[in-house]
C-alpha cells in the first residue's frame, strides 16, 4: 500500500489535526527523494488544521469533497474523518478509476509509513559508520520491508475484524432504532448504547442525553435506583427483584434469563400510563453477559379498558332508550333488527302501514311477512349479511341502489304485496365502536301516490308530445301555447294556451312583436344559428326553460321549435310551450316528501350528533365542577367555554334542521342585490380582516332594484361567504395570501347570477359528491352539516340554480342564479 501511495497523485478529505500530521511528514526532508503528489485537501471546517496546512504548503483546498474529484491525474482518494457514512458516500460517489483508502484503512497506512520513517532514520545512521557495506544495506533493507510486509497484512486481518464488527455494530444499531417498540440497550458498565425513537416518544427524553451515560433511571424514576436492566446485568437474586417489583414482576415465559413486569407511571403524559416491560441479557460468545435490552409497552388502554366498557355498557343502555324514543316518536315508518335479525323495534307509523302491531313483531325474525307475505330477507337482512350485489339483484331486479346519503345503506323501491303498495325503503346498517354490524335499521315510505303522480305525468307528457303534431286546425283547440311567425319572424298566430301561459292577449302580440322578444334565448339562439337545429328534422329538442310573463312572472315551461321550409327557403317559424306549472308543483310535492324522507334518513346521525354534544355538555360540566371545587379559575374558562360551544353546536343544529324540514314560498319584494351583497360583506369584513383574508367586490352596476325575495339573498350569500372563509381558514398553506370575491352579474331574460369564490382548501371530487346531503360536513365539530342543503332548498325555492366548481388545493367558487321580476312602476 505504502509503496501505491509515494509513487501516485492522492488527495485527501477530512482536513483535521492527523491531515495535518500526515502532510508534514510527507513534505519531510526524509522523503525527499520520493513523496506523492498531493492534489488536494476537501473539509467543510474552513479552520481545520489540516486544510490551513495545506493552503500554506500551495495545495488546491475546498469545501466540497465533490470538486476533488475533478482534479486531473487523481488516483488515490484517502479519507481521513471518523464519519461512517461519508466513507459509504465517498465509495459510491468516487469515479471507478480512482482507490479509496477510508479512515480505518488509514491508520496502517500510517503504521506503514511510521515504519518506513523508521527505516530511513537507521539507514541514514548506518550509512554514516565505518563498517556500513552495501551487503548490510541490502540486508537491512530486505530485513525492513519484510516486516513492512508482516505489519501490513496484520493490520489488514484487524481492519477486516474492525469493519466486521462495524457492520455488526450498525445492524444491531438499525434494528433497535427502526423498531416501533420503545427500547434502549446498556453494556456491561450500565451505559446506555442504544435509545430508539419510540422510546424518546415515550419518555419525552432524546437519545443524545442518555447515551454514553447510566442515567437511564431519569425518566422512570424521580431518584436514582437499578432499574430491570440492570438487575439482569447484575444477576441478582430474586429476592432483591422482589425489594423492587414486589408482586408486579415475574419470569419471561419466551426468553432465559429475563424478567418481565407492569407499573404504573404517574409522571407520563397528562394522567400517567401504564408500562409492561421486559429486560432480556445480551450474552457473549463464551456465554458471559455483555449488556441488557429492555423493551417497554403502553398498557394503558388494557388497564382502562374495563372502566371504559362499563362505561360503554352505561351509555349503551342509555342510546338505546333514546334510540327507542327517536324511532317510536318517528312519523316514518321504521324498524331496528339486531345482529341475529331479531325486531328490537317496531314503531307506530310502520303499524300503521302494515297493519300489524309491535307486540306481535318486537322479538321475532318475522319482519318481511307483514309486506311479502312470506319469509324473505329485507333490506335490513341484506345490510346485516352484508349481502353481494348479484344475490341483492334477485331480490329487488335491478330497483335498488346504494345510498348516496349514508356509508353502507342501500335504497330501494318496489310493490309490497301484502300491503298492496310501491314503497321506498332505505336501510343502513347500526355499528359498534370497533366498525363491527351490529344491526341495521330500515325505514319505508308509502309512494304509491307519488308513482300514481308520475305515471299520470307520463301520460300527461306523452299526450303532449302528440298534441304538438296536431295539424293547424287544432291549434286554436289547444291547450299547449303555439306560437308561429312569418320569415321576418314577427308574430302570426299566438292561440289561447300562448296567451294564458305567456299573459298577452292575441291582439297585443299579432304583427305587432317580433318571436325573438318573446321565445326564450334558447330558441332565439337556436333560430339565429341554424347549426343547433337538426339536420334532418330542422326542429329544436324538447327542453324546459323559464319564459317572463307580461306581469314579470317566471312561467316553467317545456319547448320545442322548428323551421317552416317551401322549396328550401324559410317561411316562417313555430314554437310550442308546455305549461309546466303544475307538473312542477307535484315536483315539488315530491320534493318535500323526499326532504322529510332525508329528515327521516338521518334520524340516526342526529342521534349520534346530539350524543357527542352531550358527552361535550357533560366534559364541559366536569371541568366547572372541577374548577369550583379546587377554585382554579383557568379549568372554570375552558369548562364554560366548552359548554358554550355545545349550546351553539345545539343551536345551529335545531334551526338548521328546522331551517331544512320547514317550507316556505319566496316573499317577492323591491330590494337591491347589490346592497344585499355588500351588507354581507361589510358583515364578514372584519373576521376576514383579523384573518387575513382579502374581500374583493365586483358588482354589477347596472343591477338597480328588483322584485327578489331579500331574505334568500341574504341567506344564502351568508352561508356561502362563511364557507369560502372557513375554506381559507383551513388552509395549511399558511404562505398563500388568501383572497374572496364576490361578483355579480345581470343577465338576460330576467336572471341575476351571484358568484362567490375563494382560493382556499378546495375539495375532492368525493367530497364535491356529497356537499348537499345531510349531515355531511368538512367542518368537524363546528359544522352541523346542514348548512348547504339549507342554501340549496332556499335556491331551489325561489327557482334558482346553484353550480360549484373547486379543485383540492386551488380554491372553490359557487355560482348562484336567481329569477327576478320586473317592478310594476304605473
């Protein structure tokens, strides 16, 4: 090696005190006559010995070990530091033509060097006596670096011992460190070797201060005293394990020689924990102990667990009976089966529908007889037996769906023969704490006249998809609104059912209004444009739409259209209006059956909503109690704080709830939109500005005022703004500077569009899915999750639409539209 080393161009990293050592002993006036060529020196201490030597003897210097190996010519790389993982670094970073020699390497390379250092000064002596020969010198020199030889090959056999044992040192170092178990390791003087992470985690103590020290008792006990560990290292007798442990300790079962045991650790965490440990030996080849492992659990659940399960027994005992209440004070038919399908519950509504009685019912299996007539699984037997789809497609032949409202329940509608009506049933399964099925409740609406409705609707529809074929003789019969123009398309004919529908008498209409002010901007957009026609047809798709009547009112209506042709030029138009007034009120009848259906669906979630407030009432009640006692006044604040939280959770839960189930028709008013729209952000502006959060107004100034219902304005455009602050809120992008905007638009044919968007959190598309059930919210405990599904009945009560577009991490905008009616200035 020593002989590689004078005759090759090397550079050196790690710029310490033995760099400096070596150097000088290189540029010695003993290897004058041979020494290397020293490239360079690399160390990140700009102030190490070895590199302010190296500057000063003209040798390149750097900071970043990468550079050395752009030095040209370089063939031997020697690594001078004690860091394990540079040496790997450097191996796998070195170019393949050039030898590392690491740290461990180096040290024979010194005693090489040491060596021929020696050989020099006795043959520099040797030389300057009279009875020096050149036979001695050969000898002499024969003789040296044969034992060069010996001492380089045994340092070689103790660099392979010590990397062996490196190795293994680093092993056992990354099993105990990668373990998730808390676990420290001492040697045989009681110093602590290893501390891993899961046991700073448990201890809230760093492995940095304890080893290399025996001060691993500090984090168990308040004095010093043997812990297990040292109690295995020392063999004691277990009479002395006993002065310790007491009754607490006992034998390891799996390992020889170990002890295992559980206490009680008061100072851990806010009310302490349990601890089950074990100390095993850490033996020698010749069998002598060379260390203790002691490894520790958190038992402090196991030891809680049987408070906490007959506390759970009492709060079952008590959510059953208010589950019995809720179910029973239901109007919606409902039933409970358990987990071997027998009928917990049976309530007077579902008496009612099927004609027979809870006591009959309450304890048996029986609960499909009362509407199949016959032994089968109901939907709720199929939520227990978490049944597959193929086996749920026989039962309900393709009826059934999952539920878009509720994890794990499934909807379905069929004819029920024993009652001899179409119900809609949902079912959702009933869990235990640990996620297990442990029930399952069903409710059932009666829709045989609400399938009566829509088969009516059906025909009703058909009969007018056949009346808008009728001839020209049967128009002025007709009770659908037909409207033709000449090509000009000024005004033709306009018969009795156009004339109720749009509110103008023929004669105000005839020759005297041009079609494209009176159809909606679909079919002027439509005759306009000719490309949206069908080719074939030359006629519009029926579609629904809002046409203005002449007193301002929005009239539904379902359209078609078409060009009249002779001899491939246009003639003229016809257009036909479908009243749709009172399809939309049986809509709407079906609307608020479903709502009360919603109401009914997540009787279950509020259960468990206003259990939660009630375990958050009585922890807040706790606290009070605790603070009266001990007259500390900081656990009265958080208590009453606690409990007011509750009491406002309550709140907003009932009037949402109240808000959701109550109908109500909009109250039409002269009102500004635009005022309404700032008022609520002069409202938010002071909370936006505590939290840094810009409110940008972009109104509309040709909005002035209009016939609208201010109250759903303001509601809504309320929600609205407070969801895109708490969106910013919840932001974790704590650089972004948050901004909200709201805009809004006037546009044509009597619509104002309000758009609020913010650059906050954004949602998934899954959650996006679910922002109008009940129930569902991304607020955690400060939202009741029925905000939304108020903002949309609100909408959807004055006709409106309501649009939302987000993406996770880019922000959310909600695009409102809202009819207005013109004001009757006479």
């Amino acid at each position: 090696m020593l002989k590689d080393i004078l005759q090759s161009n090397i550079a050196i990293v790690g710029g310490g005190k033995f760099c400096k050592t070596l150097l000088q002993l290189l540029y010695s006036e003993l290897f004058s006559d041979q020494r290397p060529r020293i490239l360079g020196v690399a160390d990140i201490n700009s102030e190490a010995e070895g590199l302010l030597y190296a500057k000063e003897v003209g040798i390149f210097t750097t900071h970043d070990y990468r550079k050395i190996f752009q030095l040209n010519k370089l063939q031997i790389l020697i690594e001078l530091t004690k860091d394990v993982e540079l040496g790997s670094l450097l191996r796998k970073a070195k170019p393949s033509h050039i030898k590392l020699i690491d740290h461990v390497e180096s040290r024979a390379l010194w005693s090489s060097l040491q060596l021929e250092v020696e050989k020099r000064k006795a043959l520099r002596k040797l030389r300057q006596k009279k009875i020096f020969t050149p036979e001695i010198d050969t000898l002499f020199e024969e003789f040296a670096d044969h034992l060069g030889e010996v001492i380089e090959k045994r340092n070689y056999r103790y660099i392979e011992i010590e990397k062996e044992l490196t190795t293994s040192q680093r092993a056992l170092a990354q099993i105990v460190q990668g373990s998730t178990i808390p676990t420290f390791v001492i040697d045989k003087n009681h110093r602590v070797t290893h501390w891993n992470r899961a046991c700073e985690k448990l201890t809230e103590y760093p492995a940095e201060l304890l080893v290399g020290t025996n001060k691993h008792w500090m984090p168990f006990r308040a004095q010093e005293r043997p812990i297990m560990a040292d109690l295995i290292l020392d063999q004691v007798k277990e009479e002395d394990v006993w002065k310790y442990y007491g009754t607490k300790w006992h034998k390891s079962a799996l390992i020889e020689g170990a002890y295992e045991a559980e206490e009680f650790f008061p100072h851990f965490g806010e009310d302490g924990k349990w601890l089950f440990f074990t100390a095993a030996p850490i033996k020698a080849p010749d069998g002598t102990i060379a260390g203790a492992i002691e490894t520790l659990w958190d038992t402090t659940a196991d030891k809680k667990a049987q408070e906490a399960l007959e506390r759970h027994h009492r709060e079952l005992a008590a959510s059953e009976r208010t589950l019995a209440q809720i179910v029973q004070g239901s109007t919606i038919p409902t039933f409970v089966i358990d987990e071997n399908h027998i009928v917990t519950h049976w309530n007077k509504a579902i008496e009612m529908l099927s004609g027979v009685l809870a006591e009959e019912m309450v304890g048996t299996n029986r609960q499909s007889i009362p509407f199949w007539g016959k032994v089968r699984p109901s939907m709720a037997d199929v939520i227990l037996d978490q049944t597959d789809a193929e086996d749920i497609q026989k039962l309900y032949a393709g009826k059934w769906r999952k539920s878009a409202l509720i994890e794990g329940a499934y909807e379905a509608e069929a004819f029920l023969p024993k009652p001899g009506k179409w119900c809609w049933f949902t079912a959702a399964p009933i869990k235990a704490p640990d996620g297990r099925i442990i029930g399952a409740i069903e409710t059932i609406w009666d829709k045989t006249e609400e399938k009566n409705a829509e088969e009516q609707r059906q025909r009703y529809t058909s009969e007018i998809r056949r009346q808008s074929n009728f001839q020209n003789k049967l128009i002025r019969s007709s009770n659908d609104g037909i409207v033709a123009t000449d090509k000009a398309l000024n005004i033709v004919i306009f018969n009795p059912g156009a004339e109720r529908i749009f509110g103008y008498s023929a004669d105000e209409v005839i020759d005297k209004i041009n079609g494209m002010d009176l159809y909606p901007p679909e079919i002027a957009k439509a005759f306009k444009n000719k490309k949206l026609l069908n080719n074939v047809t030359r006629e519009l798709p029926w579609k629904e739409a809002l046409i203005t009547a002449k007193d301002g009112t929005p009239i539904p209506v379902r359209f078609s259209g078409r060009l009249l042709y002779e001899k491939k030029q246009i003639t003229g138009s016809v257009a036909f209006f479908q009243d749709l007034r009172e399809i939309k009120r049986l809509e709407m009848e079906l609307v608020k059956s479903e709502r009360l259906a919603a109401i009914g669906q997540t009787v279950a979630g509020l259960a468990h909503g206003i259990k939660n407030i009630l375990h958050g009432l009585k922890g807040g009640s706790y606290l009070v109690d605790v603070g009266l006692q001990k007259n500390d006044t900081e656990k009265l604040k958080n208590g009453w704080d606690m409990i007011k939280r509750n009491i406002g959770s309550t709140s907003n839960l009932v009037m949402d709830l109240l808000s959701y189930s109550k109908e109500r028709e909009p109250e039409y008013e002269p009102c500004c939109p635009n005022e309404i729209a700032d008022d609520i952000c002069e409202l938010l502006a002071e909370t936006a500005n505590e939290n840094n959060i810009r409110l940008v107004k972009d109104f509309d100034l040709s909005i002035g005022e209009v016939s609208m219902d201010p109250h759903t304005i303001h509601e809504v455009l309320l929600n609205l703004m407070t969801n895109a602050i708490d969106a910013c809120l919840f932001d974790e992008d704590t650089g972004r500077s948050w901004q909200i905007s709201m805009k809004t638009t006037r546009e044509k044919d009597n619509w104002i569009r309000f758009e609020i968007a913010d650059n906050g959190v954004g949602m998934r598309k899954e959650i996006r899915d679910k922002l109008f059930t009940s129930f569902f919210s991304t607020k955690g405990h400060r939202g009741t999750g029925l905000g939304l599904m108020v903002t949309r009945k609100l909408i959807e009560e004055h006709q409106g639409t309501v649009k939302v577009k987000s993406q996770a991490g880019q922000g959310t905008t909600f695009t409102v539209r809202l009819p207005y009616r013109k004001l009757d200035r006479a």
